[in-house]
C-alpha cells in the first residue's frame, strides 16, 4: 500500500496483519521513513522492547507522549539530527581526542 510506504504527516493510521512481532517490526521498517511510530501491548516491557526494535526517531508506547525537552528528529530519510533537548547540542559541537605523552624527568 502507498500510506505505508510513505512518509504521511496527518491523522492517518495504517493498520496491517501481522503474525509475529518480527514480523511487525519488519512491516514498520518497510519503508525509507522513520519519523515516529507507535507500539501498542498488553505488556509495557515487552512494548519498550518493540520500540527499540523499530527503526524510528520516536517510538511511543501505549500512548506514551514525548515531552517538550525530548529530542526530535527521524532516521533513514526522514532526517538527520535531533531538535530540542541535549542531543540538538551536538548538532554544534565537534569531537576531537588528543593523545599526550608527557617526558620522563627522571623524577620519581
């Protein structure tokens, strides 16, 4: 189906059979897109390992809502980069290491 390849922004809701959760998974990667999704299960904990399975920038589970200070942003071409929170702050920094040897005095 074309709603579940692409990238939909809206009030839409793709629902799809499925027999197992890998399978589930498989059907929410499907797609070049990876904005947000959303895991519904009777068990939270089996829910959150769902979600972490889920190639998605945001995952609720059970309804969950990100809060104003969470990190914003998609995977694959939905985007690169986080908005909001500490994440968005490495979008400006840049990582070096530095390596040092210090000479031997021939103090001990």
């Amino acid at each position: 189906m074309q709603v579940a390849r692409e990238e939909v922004l809206g009030p839409v809701l793709a629902a799809m059979p499925f027999d197992t959760e890998y399978e589930a998974v498989a059907l929410a990667d499907a797609t070049e897109y990876g904005l947000a999704g959303a895991v519904w299960c009777g068990d939270a904990a089996r829910g959150m390992a769902l979600a972490h399975r889920i190639e998605a920038g945001q995952v609720a589970v059970n309804g969950g809502v990100m809060g104003v200070e969470t990190p914003f942003g998609g995977y694959k071409a939905s985007g690169i980069g986080r908005e909001k929170g500490i994440a968005a702050l490495y979008e400006y920094t840049q990582l070096k290491t530095v390596g040092v040897t210090l000479p031997d005095h021939g103090t001990n």
